[in-house]
C-alpha cells in the first residue's frame, strides 16, 4: 500500500523528467566533481533560457499532435531586427514589439497554412523555414548584426539568487503555463485536439483556432528567445538559432510530451531544456569535444520517441488483453 503513491508520483512525466537531470547531473559529477559545483549548476541552468523559451512555445504545436521546425528561423529574424533597432538607438519598447509582431505574423502563416491549405505543418514550417532564413541573409545583407549597446546586454547578467531574470521570468511563464493548460478550459483544448481531433470537432472544440493559435504561441516565444538571445550573446549571425528546432523539439521529448500529440506539460519541455543546453558542458567536463552535441542531441531524440512508441504499443496491447479477458469473463459468467 505504502508504494502506490511512490509509483504514481514516477509515472508522473514531469517527476520522470527531473529525475532524470538530478541522474545525469550525479553521474557526470561522479566522473568530474567539478560539475557539482554550485557556480557551475547555476551557469547550466541560465544558459537554458533560450532552449526553455524555445521549448515552452514548441510544446503547444506539439501537444496538438503537430511540429514545427520554423522557430530557429523565426528566432533569428526576430533577432536581428530587435538587435538593429537597439544597436541605432531606438527605445527598446519598440525592438519588444517588433519581435513580438514577427513572431505572431508567422505563427499566424504558418497556422493558415496548416489548416486553410490543409499543407501537412512539417511542410508548412519546413518551408517557412526556409523562407524566413533568407529574409534574415536579405535583412543583415550577410552581415553580423554587432555594436549592441552594453546596456542591453546587461540584462542577461542581472541575477536573483544566483539565477537571471530572464530564467526567473521564464519559470514563472512555465508555472503559469502549465497551470493555464491543465486547469482552464480553454487550455484543456490543445491536448484535447492533440488526443482525439475528431471527438474535438464532434464535442465543440474549436479545432482551427486551437491549431492557430498554437502556432502562434510557438512563434511568439521563439521572437522572445531571440530577444534573449541578443541580451546573452551580444550580437547575431545569418545563421542565429539555426538547428535550435531541433534542441528544443527534443526538450520536449525529453520532458514528456509525446510527439503524437494530446500529452505533456510547459514544466517538462524546461526541465528537457536544462537537459539540452548542459550537453555541451558536459561534454567539456567529461573531456570530449563539443562537436558531438549534435550527435547525441540526435541520438537521445531518437532513444526517446522510439522508446515511447514501445511504451505506447505495450499499453494499447495491454489495454486490448484486458478488455479480452472482461469479454470472456462475462460470456463465462453467463
């Protein structure tokens, strides 16, 4: 009796997903104990804040069951515009909302693509992609956009406890989101569409503007990381944000939320975004080069969804066997 609430507390995905980094953080500090240190922990954390943004918008195309491999793109351009218009003097209200307004407006697209064109949304994004990334070559003429003001950039270094603002901000945007999708109605709607759209549309859901707006959401965090992102860095490349998609889809993966759709939490895909952003560090104290962040960004994404598809084809068999057995009961008891 006394287990039950310790094997329903692991089965929860958010529980599932913080242990795993306390796991991985031990066992990386059994080899170096270096990485243990609470200087470095701290550091981890506040290089995860771009993958967290990037994640928390992600994870509400994912939930409805879509992808969307634009957000590098999309954070990008968002930061090079906003890093212009600091860099020529103009108030940084205005940079905010530059970036904002391009992130809604490609969300918005790509959103309308999806369910207006009915063009399947890893092609929709795919080519968005594509598309925004030479608007960012066309914008930047090729160039780095550098000369930040040092202001700007000392947003990134204010901290509370060790920890930045920006990441504070970023738990709290978590915690609230996560409450918004687990205990609203209208947050209910992105895993109900992503569970069963069908049932969805036949109950009342509004399936299109769910979609939408989850693209949207989507983009508009990614314009937030790039803000962020020109805060942390101080300047921005042609190629900014370029392979971030896949990082933050894999956060996602990692923290719970199941790329069919219909389960996962805001709480999950940051705690998968720590996971993803102290890679590189570990490999750095593990002594091995940093080249293979890729390599096993791509390997624990691939480890992880197949994983979960064996899970989900053990409980669907599990669940047919049940109902099998209750068939035959009552025949028998008949």
């Amino acid at each position: 009796m006394t287990l039950k609430p310790v094997k329903k507390l692991l089965k929860n995905r958010e529980v599932s997903s913080l242990m795993f980094v306390v796991i991985l953080f031990l066992i990386v500090g059994l080899v170096n104990r270096d990485f243990l240190r609470l200087q470095n922990i701290l550091l981890t954390l506040n290089a995860s804040v771009v993958f967290s943004l990037l994640s928390i918008g992600i994870a509400f195309v994912l939930i409805t069951g879509e992808i969307d491999v634009s957000i590098g793109a999309v954070m990008g351009l968002s930061a090079a515009v906003s890093a212009t218009m600091i860099r020529e003097g103009m108030p940084w209200g205005q940079a905010v909302a530059a970036a904002v307004v391009i992130g809604i407006l490609c969300g918005f697209v790509n959103g309308i693509g999806l369910i207006y064109l009915q063009i399947p949304s890893i092609i929709m994004t795919l080519g968005s992609n594509g598309i925004i990334r030479g608007l960012i070559y066309v914008y930047t003429g090729g160039k780095w956009v550098e000369n930040v003001p040092f202001a700007y950039k000392a947003l990134s270094q204010q901290t509370f406890l060790g920890i930045t603002i920006f990441y504070w901000v970023t738990i709290l945007i978590a915690i609230i989101g996560s409450y918004i999708l687990l205990q609203t109605k209208a947050g209910r709607y992105f895993a109900a569409v992503g569970d069963n759209i069908n049932g969805a549309t036949l109950i009342g859901i509004p399936v299109k503007q769910t979609k939408i707006a989850s693209f949207i959401l989507s983009s508009t965090f990614a314009a937030l990381a790039g803000l962020v992102y020109v805060s942390r860095i101080g300047f921005v490349t042609p190629i900014a944000g370029n392979g971030y998609e896949m990082k933050a889809i894999a956060a996602c993966v990692l923290g719970g939320i199941s790329l069919t759709g219909g389960v996962g939490s805001l709480i999950g895909a940051g705690l998968g975004a720590i996971i993803m952003a102290s890679i590189g560090r570990i490999l750095v104290f593990l002594k091995f080069s940093s080249d293979y962040d890729n390599t096993i960004t791509g390997i624990l994404l691939i480890t992880i969804v197949v994983a979960n598809s064996l899970i989900q084809q053990h409980t669907i068999e599990k669940t047919r066997r049940i109902r099998l057995l209750a068939k035959i009961e009552n025949k028998d008891g008949k």
